[in-house]
C-alpha cells in the first residue's frame, strides 16, 4: 500500500488505507500550529480583497523588502518563491547532473526535485543508536565531492537542531566547491537567534531556504524564500516563472514581520504542549528525539506494532504522520505537529486507550 509523501490533506490517507474517514478528525501529521493566521488578515480583508484583480508585483514587493529588512540583508541578497517548494526546484536546476549529499531521513522534496534533475545523490544516515544526532565527522568525511549539502536545521522529521558552533563547523568542511543549503523552515520556532543568516557574509558558499507555512499558518498562500549572496540569486531566479508569487501573498506574508507578539505566543504554546506530550511519552515508554521544533518524533515501545497503531488511530480520528516515506524510520515511528491543548489531550486519550486495549 502506497501512502502519501507528506502530511495534511488527510482525506487523501484515508482512501488510501481503505479506512472510513470519521466525522471528526485532527490532523497531528502537519505542521502547521493551531491558532490560524495572524487576526489582521481577517481583520484587514477588504484591503486584500482588492488586490484580486491586479497583478502582482513581478518581484514580490512589498514581501521582498520586508523579509530583506526583517533579516538585516540587502535586498538583492532575498527572493520569494512559491512556497519554498519552488525554491527547491530552482537549487535542483543549479545543481543538474552534479553530486549533492542529503541528510536522511530528509523531506521528501529534497530528494524528489534533485532526482527531476538528474542529480546524483549521495546521503548521511542519521542513526538511532546516536539518538538521530548528525555527528560532524560523518560530514566532514563525506563532502569533499559534492556540488551541495542540503541541511535541515531544526532537522525534520526529528526537530533535532544544531547549534551555530556546529553549523560553522559543518560551513567551513565545504569550502570549495561544495555549497551549503540550510532549510530553516522550522528555524521561527526558536528564534530568529538560531538563524544562520547573520553569518552569510563570512560564508558566501552559504544558501539559506525560510518559509512563511509553519510560523505564520498561510499554507494556502504559498510563500518561501532564499536568502544569498546576490549572484547566486540571480542565478537561481534566471528561469523563474513571471509572478511567481501571487499578490495576496506578497501582502500578506510583507506584514507578517511586525507581529511580534503572536510570533511569540505560537512559540510559547508550541514548547508548552511539546513538553506536555514528552512527559506524556516518557510516562508510556515511548521512546522520543528531543525536538526543537512544534513537532515531536516518537516509537512505540514495541515498534512491531506500529502499523496495527497507526491504524487504529486513524479509525479515532487522530492523523500522525507516518515515517515509511523517511529513510531509516521505515514506518516504526510517528511524527506528529503540535496542535490546541483540547486536540493534544485527545491524542493522549485515544493513545491512553489503545494501550489499555493491547
């Protein structure tokens, strides 16, 4: 049985498996945290009703702006993409028929898009016997060939994050020819302190990959964004699409930068219930990897029983986001985002109950 790729659009799994999809259901396998977007979009409608039927701006304005002077960069050093989906496709083109090296298990658009081009990939497996811990030797042996290292820090599916101590180790192992790709899709969860942005300067071989999804729940929108230094954007965005970004995202995703304090209620909430459900965890035997991020990765204490959980859970209602498609996790562990309190609580009954029962 072939499941989908990615977590959200539960319905797609529920046909996929067979299983009736019931009346109510909560989707733990996104990451998209539970408050919806910022009030001032609803708040503020009319005023992005009416950019409807304009077209946008060809550069993303006034996003592009915004994101450059929210990172301290200059604006030349920034472009937006749909989604940083697309920004993968535009890194995937850059390195066509050469050796990039992935850290596996790895989102699945890493490999998806390098593999439309023709890339050769090489790969780092993380371990569970490190506790899926990236160890700086097993980079420094491997890079001396590749055109790129793709990174994901904090690290999905574990939410695992490296310090800026280690990044800079890892950036000055591939010096040369070999660039480093930092997806920071996660990074708002933490702070932008975490952010190797700053340091781009002193590391020109850097490119660093944000996206507008996670912090700011605007899926729908469709906004990410590569920050470079300016030849390299120029080069990435030779063969983009005219008006890539659409007008309501550009709008929308430009004011995102002012909101402070909801940026810091959806991080506080996040780390509240992540440590709820750790303890929760921790109390079952579950093993769990120590995440910095709104998601949690966690294993059943008798991990042959998976299947028949996930399972059992989707008949409940829960949706977790299965690891078959992450390499090395082959099914025997869950990812799930973290959501309200309520829907927390609910997973913790449902798991509470299937315990009791088998």
């Amino acid at each position: 049985m072939k499941l989908p790729e990615h977590g959200a659009n539960p319905h797609r799994l529920y046909e996929q498996t067979g299983h009736n999809q019931p009346s109510e259901v909560i989707d733990f396998s996104e990451n998209v945290h539970p408050f919806g977007p910022p009030v001032f979009l609803k708040e503020r409608w009319g005023d992005f009703f009416d950019l409807l039927s304009s077209y946008p701006d060809p550069q993303a304005e006034p996003f592009r702006s915004a994101a450059a002077k929210y990172h301290g960069v200059e604006k030349e050093q920034l472009a937006a993409g749909n989604g940083a989906a697309e920004v993968f496709t535009w890194l995937a083109k850059r390195y066509s028929g050469k050796k990039v090296m992935l850290i596996e298990p790895a989102f699945s658009e890493y490999r998806s898009t390098l593999e439309s081009e023709n890339v050769h990939i090489l790969e780092i497996n993380l371990k569970v016997r490190d506790n899926w811990k990236l160890l700086l030797k097993d980079v420094k042996e491997q890079v001396a060939n590749c055109a790129a290292l793709y990174l994901c820090n904090p690290h999905n599916p574990t939410g695992r994050l490296l310090d800026l101590a280690e990044l800079e180790e890892i950036a000055a192992f591939c010096t040369g020819k070999c660039e480093l790709v930092i997806d920071e899709a996660f990074i708002d969860f933490i702070g932008e302190h975490a952010s190797f942005i700053p340091l781009l300067e002193r590391y020109p071989h850097v490119i660093i990959v944000r996206s507008m999804t996670k912090m700011y729940a605007l899926a729908g929108l469709r906004l990410g964004y590569v920050i470079a230094k300016s030849s390299v954007i120029r080069e990435l965005t030779g063969a983009a699409a005219h008006w890539n970004v659409n007008g309501l995202a550009a709008a929308a995703g430009a004011r995102c930068f002012s909101e402070e304090s909801y940026r810091a209620q959806v991080i506080a909430a996040a780390a509240s219930e992540r440590a709820k459900m750790e303890a929760y965890l921790e109390m079952t035997g579950c093993p769990f990897v120590p995440s910095a991020a709104n998601f949690l990765c966690f294993q059943l204490p008798d991990p042959k029983r998976s299947e028949q959980f996930f399972h059992a859970m989707l008949e409940a209602g829960m949706v977790l986001r299965h690891t078959y498609s992450f390499k090395g996790m082959d099914g025997e562990w869950f990812r799930i985002g973290m959501k309200s309190g309520s829907a927390m609580e609910r997973l913790r009954k449902e798991m509470h109950q299937w315990f009791q029962d088998n």
